[in-house]
C-alpha cells in the first residue's frame, strides 16, 4: 500500500542537492521519482513523493530539513496537521498553513515573554 507525502522546503537548493538528499532521507520508502514543483512567494519548493505507506515521515522531513539546512513544511498523512521542522530542533512544531497568492507560508504561535504578558493586561 502506498501514501503521498507533500513536503515544503523554506528555501530554494540546487536540483543536484535536493535529489541527493531526498535519496538519501527517503530510501527505500520511496516509490516513483519525486514531483517538485518551484513558488515565487513563502515556502521555495514544493515535494510530492509517493511512499510505502508506514514509512517514517517525520523522520525523513527532520532528516532533510538537517542535511539541506532549512526549514521543511510537512502535510502529516494521518490527520490535517502540518508539521514544521527545522535543522537541528528536537521537535517539529504544529502550525497553520497560510496560502499565498503564489505558495505557501505558516502561521505558529509566538513564545509570549514576561515583559509583553503582563503589557497586554495593563
């Protein structure tokens, strides 16, 4: 049985570096050669990719977004959450997809310090 995974990568990479490491952080889950398709605004390069279906996606999007050093958007299969990494973050973190014009950003919360708390209830 197979599944679809659609990735977004933050940053444009080289056709030569992308293939190399969707290879490598894909294998052998994946099926035919990956869809990637290039945006003008948010998120640079969308993925497509066709993988064995309990193939460890979270995984591989952390391992590309490490081996390309940029921040990789990912649809989570299983339910409508998508899931961003980031090189080196321990965790991905859930956010909200925004749709642009031409491409993709997120929204995510921002960590509230101290200082700008207790500003918003004076």
């Amino acid at each position: 049985m197979e599944t679809e995974a659609v990735l977004f990568l933050r940053r444009r990479v080289g056709e030569a570096a992308l293939q190399a490491a969707l290879a490598e952080a894909f294998v052998p889950g994946m099926g035919d050669e990956a869809l990637i398709v290039h945006y003008s605004q948010g998120f640079a390069v969308g993925i497509s990719i066709i993988c064995d279906k309990g193939f460890a996606l979270p995984r591989a999007a952390a391992a590309l977004s490490d081996r390309l050093d940029t921040a990789v958007l990912l649809e989570d299969p299983l339910g409508s959450q998508w899931l961003l990494f980031t090189p080196g973050a321990a965790m991905p973190e859930a956010v909200q997809v925004i749709e642009l014009r031409h491409g993709l950003d997120v929204a995510a919360p921002a960590p509230m310090q101290a200082g700008t708390a207790s500003a918003l209830c004076a």
